[in-house]
C-alpha cells in the first residue's frame, strides 16, 4: 500500500521509508542533529502522521525502546526535526519492549504494537505481546489487545471501525 501525501510518498513495509524527492529512508528524513545527546536511532520500525501533523516512530533496541515526535513538517533542509520523547521503556517503566508498528485510530489515540521478548513464555511484564493505546498527550496508556506474540501490522475497517491486525505467532513450530 501507497500513501501519497502532497509532495511526499509513504511506503509502510517492515524497513518502513518516508520517500521525498530524494527517495531517502525514514533515518534520513529525519534530523539527527536535533536530538539529545543520549539518544540514537536504531532499529525504526514503524511510522504515523498524528492528527497534529506530526510524525511518530517508533524506534526500537534492547533495553531503551521508544515512541518518538517530529515536527511533520520537514525543515529547509528537507528533515523533521526532533520534538520530544512521546513514550520509552526504561528500569521504571520496563513496558515498551520491542514497538513493531504505530498508528493512529479512528478515536484519534495512538496504537502502538509491542512484541514478545522471547517466543513462547509468560511474559513479566504485562504490557509486552500487546497492543496499547495511548492518549495524545502521552501520559495515559492502556493495554488495548494482549495474548499476540509480534504483531506486525494493524489497521481499522473502514465500515466497521474493527481493528484487524497480522500476528507473528511461535517460531519453530514445524510444517504440521
């Protein structure tokens, strides 16, 4: 699925890339310089325009996995400049591990996927292998939809407002 939006050219996909006429990957697109000195991109899975225009990613690794905001609109030089830390996963908040994919729902409140820190086991933390929503400003989240492992992506019927998603189950189970 293609995602035209003005000049810029959306392609979700598992390396999700923001294209601009430079066909840039999403790391590109968005401005290095403007973040905390603390703070890297890693592993960008997943993206969403919010209804305020601007842009979420979900930046995933180890033990500091985090929801990001940038400006939606990109500056001169044609990046999005850093906002703020939307949501992260830290010793205080251990939730958060592994965010897949991002979206906004019809209700206007952030959907973020989070995976399973192994493949088959009770999970000590009751918001991994999860779906959660959050508010718009960030500081309410609840756990939408649990019991999936690495759900990938996820959308919401348009007639029925339904939210369909594709789980990544248990590995290693065998062709039976």
């Amino acid at each position: 699925r293609t995602i035209t939006c003005g000049a810029r050219v959306i392609i979700p996909s598992m390396m999700s890339k923001v294209m601009g006429s430079s066909a840039a990957p999403l790391g590109k697109a968005l401005d290095t310089h403007t973040l905390p000195g603390d703070l890297d991109l890693r592993e960008l899975r997943g993206f969403a325009f919010g209804p305020d225009g601007d842009l979420y990613v979900a930046n995933a690794y180890k033990d500091a996995s985090q929801v990001l905001r940038f400006a939606g609109r990109p500056g001169a030089d044609g990046k999005h400049a850093f906002q703020e830390i939307y949501a992260e996963q830290h010793k205080a908040n251990p939730g958060l591990a592994h965010p897949f994919d991002v979206a906004f729902g019809p209700d206007g409140m952030l959907y973020v996927s989070i995976g399973s820190t192994c493949n088959a086991c009770n999970e000590s933390n009751a918001e991994n292998a999860t779906i959660l929503r959050m508010s718009p400003d960030g500081e309410s989240r609840t756990i939408f939809a649990s019991g999936l492992r690495n759900t990938i992506g996820f959308d919401w019927h348009p007639q029925t407002g339904e939210l369909w998603s594709f789980d990544h189950g248990i590995d290693f189970l065998g062709d039976d």
